[in-house]
C-alpha cells in the first residue's frame, strides 16, 4: 500500500490466494454522491470485482457497493461499471501488459486518500492449484519460523 495512505474500507482478501501480484498501481474511482456515502459507511464489496478495458479507459466491473439507506430516487447501482482514473500513460502500459503477458487486472483494496476514493489494482497471474498449496505450505513455514524466533527471544532475556 503506498506511503500517506489511510485505513483500507475493504480488501479482496482472495485476490492474494487466487493471484499472483506482479505489479500494484494506485487509481481514482469516478464515483455519485450515494456510493461516496456508502463507501465512508464501510458498506462495499470486492469479493467479485475485476478491472478490464473498455474503450481504451479501464473499467472496474463487479465491484458491489451496497444503496445508501438514506438515499432516495438519487440513489445508485450497487453494481454498476465504474471508470478508474489513472494518467493515459498508465493506462498504455497496464493494456499492453495484459494483452501481451495475459496478465489480469483484480482490485485488492479501497480507501480514501486526502478525502478521495482509491482503489489499489494489482496486475497479476492467476495461480494454479499447486501454487497455491505451496504459498500456503510457505506461509505456514514462515510464520512457524517467526513463532520460533519468538519463543528463543523471551527465553534470551529473563525480566
């Protein structure tokens, strides 16, 4: 996550499973009054959100962003396509990365910026099943090498 940034609103928790993260770039949100409300109550979703081209502009499909309750005929789709904001020459590189690589464009994260909505996008691989039981396995064997560290350390230095 970049440097100056504030609290995540939600996070694609699979993303990081099913994906392996080549590249992160940091985008704006074209978003209504309703879905900025909603956004600031926590009430989103990137469970089944993907960013793909539409255009030549990048567009974020799926990204589920629930009815502000308070909302009345002004109100917006909760999962409408939303324009990503990035400089055209950003938006040259991540294309050709995906048409030439077969690279895939997931959303990992939504926050506010100096007041602004953000969404960090990840060029990645899909990972298959073996990678990801061995990211896994790797995880695991880290984590239990941090525990073990740990224990060595409180054991080093009685109080």
């Amino acid at each position: 996550m970049a440097a100056g940034m504030s609290k995540a609103i939600a996070t694609n928790k699979r993303a990081r499973h099913e994906y392996t993260v080549m590249r992160t770039y940091e985008a704006g949100i074209v978003l209504v009054g309703t879905e900025v409300k909603s956004l600031r109550a926590g009430y989103v979703s990137l469970a089944h959100a993907l960013a793909q081209e539409q255009d030549g502009e990048i567009m974020l499909h799926g990204l589920h962003i629930a009815e502000w309750g308070f909302g009345s005929w002004t109100n917006h789709q909760p999962r409408r396509t939303r324009k990503l904001l990035l400089h055209r020459v950003e938006i040259n590189r991540i294309l050709d990365k995906v048409r030439e690589d077969g690279l895939t464009l997931v959303p990992l994260s939504i926050y506010f910026k100096e007041g602004w909505a953000k969404v960090e996008l990840a060029l990645a691989r899909g990972r298959r099943a073996y990678d990801k039981r061995q990211a896994i396995a790797e995880r695991d064997a880290n984590r239990e090498i941090a525990r073990e560290f740990g224990r060595r350390l409180k054991g080093a230095h009685p109080r």
